[in-house]
C-alpha cells in the first residue's frame, strides 16, 4: 500500500456550488481518475459518470502504509544499531592493536627481530 500512495498526487481545489458561480473554500484531495489507476476500489462512478472517492477507505490503507512504514523504520533502527555496535569493536581492537604496536617500537631492534622469527614458527 506505501507504493500506491507514492503514486497519488494531492491537490487542493475549490468546489463551485450548483446554484452559484461563486467558489467554495479551498479543499484538499487527489483527482478520482489519478487514484483509480492504483487504487480503483477507492473510486465510485463508472464510465462517463462523475467519478468520486471513498475518502473514508483512504484511512485503512494509509494505517496499513504506515504500518509497513514502521516496520521498515524498526528494521532500519536494527541495523544501525548493529553496524553502531560493530563499529565500537572495530575501534576497540584498533585501540588494541595500536597498543601492541607501541609496545613493539619501544623493543629494540635485536629484540624485534627474534620476536618476528618466533611468531614465523
């Protein structure tokens, strides 16, 4: 249902009353013959007739939408938090790493070489 929604174009309009020329309030919607592509279970009028929208039905699919919006959010959350987490233990062994290494330059250079012939064994 979220693609569906990203295919609707809102637009806003204003209604001209039968019995005047004058415009209505500006109001807010999607052209009835634009959601029928996606959604046609939200259109009523068939054909030639004046097509109109079930605009209440709009709600069950906008909660399903967001619904599946949330889901992706949470999943999306999920992972950051891992590749977060995965990320502190890289830089945890680097700190280690780097250790190490500060304690090999401080050995001098005869000591070095017999601590590299024992790790080649």
């Amino acid at each position: 249902s979220a693609w569906a929604l990203r295919e609707l174009r809102p637009v806003s309009f204003q209604m001209r009353s039968r019995d005047s020329k004058r415009l209505g309030p500006t109001r807010y919607g999607f052209v009835a013959q634009e959601v029928e592509q996606v959604l046609p279970n939200l259109v009523h009028g068939q054909g030639d007739q004046h097509r109109g929208l079930v605009y209440q039905d709009f709600l069950a699919v906008l909660i399903l939408a967001l619904k599946e919006q949330e889901r992706a959010i949470q999943q999306s959350d999920t992972e950051v938090l891992e590749t977060q987490q995965e990320v502190q233990r890289l830089l945890e062994q680097a700190d280690v790493l780097e250790r190490y290494l500060d304690e090999y330059q401080e050995i001098a250079p005869a000591e070095r070489s017999e601590l590299l012939s024992l790790y080649r064994h």
